[in-house]
C-alpha cells in the first residue's frame, strides 16, 4: 500500500528522518511509536502527502505520492488527528459531508452514507447538528473517523486519535475501532506513545529512533527478540509506567 525508499526529512538543519525504508501492507493495521522527537508525525506528514521528502521517494499504489493530485489522494486517503481535527465553524454533519458535497455527490447519497457510518461508529444523529466545541472528545473523535471513512478511502492514517481522552473513553473507543478495523478490512496506519495500545490494535509495530526505524514486528517479537539495547529499554520503560491496580 505505501512504500518508503530511503526517506530523509530535516527541518532548520535537524534530520527528523532519516534515511527511512518502509513498506505497509494494505490489509493490515501497522503501529508507529517511538519517542518524542523520533520521526513519527514526520512520516504522519509524509504518508498524507502534506509533506514532501527532502531525499528518497513516498510510494501509494506504487505512485510517487509527490507526483500525484492531491483531490485524488484525499479521496483515497482517510486520516484522523488528535482531537480529531474538525473544523470549528461547520457542525458535525457539514465537517463529514464536506468533500463529498464538493465531490459533487447528492444529498440522498450523503445521507445514506452519513447513516450507515453513523451505525457502524455507534454514533447518535443528534450529535452531527452539534458545533464541535459542543462535543465530548469521544463524540469529536467518532465524528472526525466518520469523515475520515466517508468516501470510503482506502487506507486509514491516525496521530494519536486517542491520547487526549480520558482513560475509560479511551478504553471503549479502542474496542470500538478495533472492531471497525476489522470488519471493513482497510489498511490502517495509527501513531501512538502507548506500548500497550499499540499491542492492542498492530499487526506490525515499527519502533522509531532520531529518524530511524530501528525494528518492526510483533510486539511478542519487539520483547521477546530486541534489536538492541535501546529497543530492550523502550519495552522495559513502557511497562514500568504501568501502575498495578
């Protein structure tokens, strides 16, 4: 689905990638976590086509991202942000219908699509007449994934879509999108800081270090077979931060 050869991203002189080879397999859902600083809303950025790498190439469906339209991409490509990234001054309804409405698509078609996405999220109607500022974090984050599947985009890309919600919000809506992941089968790349939820929802989990991808792979294969010291100290401190109940 995406494939990155050799991807170098800097900013003011400081590499936030650096020399990146990845490929994601459509069908699967692939984590990207690392610490702060380690490159992965860079190759967020990248992956959206709202960044353009300084060196290597960003391949969609074996399409150099930098060569294609961007209304196309943003047909194909669904994205939710933290605290969903919804436009202030639209309701719910008006921010999920936006591009198809400009895609030209009727209103009979919008509502239907609307309908069955508000089933599949278990999302009230009432809450699309709600300016986002009248939402809960839940709502938003329900809202901005029924716009990211609205025009039923191939590929799913979500920053951090949970980290700003309380934990038993948190906890339901990871049970919610696992379910959605699964039943409609796109590929799914999801950024996170959480060791725990990116077991949760990966089939693939790439570790990121000052730009660089230093292992990928299951999580039973990131504890049980380290690439090194560093990826050792990762799982150890992720499970630390973990207070028994």
């Amino acid at each position: 689905m995406f494939r990155l050869d050799s991807v170098s991203k800097s900013y003011a002189g400081e590499r936030a990638l650096d020399g990146v080879s990845l490929t994601i397999e459509p069908g699967n859902t692939t984590v990207l976590i690392g610490p702060s600083g380690s490159g992965k809303s860079t190759l967020f950025g990248l992956l959206t086509g709202l960044m353009k790498p300084d060196a290597g190439t960003v391949y969609f469906r074996d399409q150099d991202i930098s060569r294609a339209s961007m209304s196309q991409l943003r047909q194909r490509i669904g994205y939710v942000i933290q605290d969903g990234g919804l436009f202030p001054h639209l309701t719910g309804r008006a921010n999920v219908s936006l591009m198809a409405s400009y895609l030209g698509w009727t209103r009979n078609k919008i509502s239907s699509r609307v309908d069955e996405l508000l089933e599949l999220t278990r999302l009230s109607p009432d809450v699309l007449a709600r300016y986002p500022a009248e939402m809960s974090g839940g709502q938003r984050q329900r809202v901005a994934l029924v716009r990211a599947l609205m025009l039923d985009a191939d590929v799913l890309l979500l920053d951090e879509p949970l980290g700003a919600l309380d934990p038993m919000v948190r906890a339901a809506l990871q049970d919610e999108l696992a379910k959605i992941f699964r039943r409609l089968r796109k590929t799914v790349v999801l950024i996170t800081h959480d060791l725990a939820e990116a077991a949760f929802f990966a089939d693939r989990i790439a570790l990121l270090r000052n730009g660089r991808v230093v292992q990928i792979g299951s999580i039973i294969e990131l504890e049980n077979s380290p690439a090194d010291d560093f990826v050792r100290q990762f799982v150890r401190a992720q499970h630390l931060t973990r207070v028994p109940l």
